[in-house]
C-alpha cells in the first residue's frame, strides 16, 4: 500500500528568499551574456566597430550589475538574525 504524503508546504518568506538567492546565482551568468552581446552586433555605417556605443553599452551593464548585487544583498542580508549568545552573558562591559 501507498502512504500519500501531505504536500511539502514552505513558507511564503522562506520560498522568496530562496528564489532571491537563485536569482542572485544567475547574476554572473546573466552579466556574461550582457557584456558578450556586443561581440554580435553588426557595424553600422563603418567597417570599424563603434566603440563609443559599445562603450557605454558595457559601461550600463557593469553599473546595472552592480546595482542589482547591491540590492539583492540586502535583501537577503536583512533576513539574516545574528546568533545568541549561548552563555547569556554581556560581553561589552567586562
């Protein structure tokens, strides 16, 4: 016979924080396509490339990039509770 499980239930925070910390291991992977894509892009008018747009470009991702590490570090720094201190004792006055 087949015992039927109850369904694996998780918890509306606990699911958010896993899934902010899966987003935050696809970042570099993300990042490495952002800043390859302009290896793609075909010359406009010129034979040469245009690095003035390139340029900027990779200079926009970078920054992006940046920025969204940033916030997604503090979101799941914030949910990060420091441990207690098993001997219940204060430790600043001595």
């Amino acid at each position: 016979m087949r015992q039927t499980q109850a369904p694996l239930f998780l918890e509306r925070q606990s699911y958010r924080r896993r899934r902010l910390a899966d987003a935050a291991r696809m970042l570099p992977v993300l990042g490495t396509m952002l800043i390859l894509l302009p290896l793609l892009w075909a010359p406009q008018s010129t034979p040469g490339t245009d690095t003035a747009q390139g340029g900027l470009y990779i200079f926009l991702v970078w920054g992006g990039l940046i920025a969204a590490a940033f916030l997604m570090a503090r979101r799941l720094g914030a949910g990060i509770e420091p441990p207690d201190d098993p001997q219940g004792g204060d430790r600043e006055g001595g």
